[in-house]
C-alpha cells in the first residue's frame, strides 16, 4: 500500500502492524477496544478495506449488522453506535468506523 493508507492507524491495526485488543473478526469486518475508555464498553467496528466514514455509511449493511451483534453481546441493557464524520464532528481517524458504546447507563443527549 502507498500513501496515505500506509500511515492510516485502522489500516495498520487490520494489517495487524499496530496491537489492538480484536474481539470480532471476519473475513470483511475487524471489531477492538477503543483506546479511550469514556465509559466501560467502547468498542470501534470497521470494515477492513480502507473507507472514508461517507463511503461507509453509504454501504452500511455488514459492518453495521456486526456493530449491533457486538453491541448486543458486549452492552445487552442497550449501546448507543455513533460515528463522527469531518472535522467540525471531531472525526480523529480518516478510515470508517462505529462507535458502540455502553456498559453504563448513558444519561441524555446533551
């Protein structure tokens, strides 16, 4: 891979040239522990081929059938999955992805 994907964290971790903690895998999809721990279950499910968050939701059927399976698996008393998309959401990483995050009751939207 050339250029910018060869420097795209999410790439490097389905390359397995990052660590991450995979708790799904499938031939299309890759599901880890998100780094940051704002609550007790934060999980990040992208598609393995390199995507912008626009190309993912535009094609969401697989990826998000896994981020409901995960979520449900991981959060069974209810998750929220949510994705940021461009900066002014604070989209920190160019590769598609969903958040699925619970394990604590979540409160309001602000």
């Amino acid at each position: 891979m050339a250029g910018a994907l060869e420097h795209c964290t999410f790439c490097r971790i389905a390359r397995r040239e990052e660590p991450a903690e995979i708790l799904f895998e499938d031939d299309e999809v890759l599901v880890f522990r998100n780094r940051l721990r704002w609550v007790p279950v934060m999980l990040l499910v992208i598609p393995k081929d390199h995507r912008s968050q626009e190309e993912l939701w535009r094609s969401i059927g697989h990826v998000a059938e896994v981020a409901v399976q995960v979520g449900e698996e991981h959060c069974p008393a209810g998750f929220r999955m949510l994705s940021n998309v461009g900066h002014d959401a604070m989209q920190s990483q160019p590769h598609g992805h969903i958040h699925v995050i619970g394990g604590t009751f979540l409160g309001e939207y602000a």
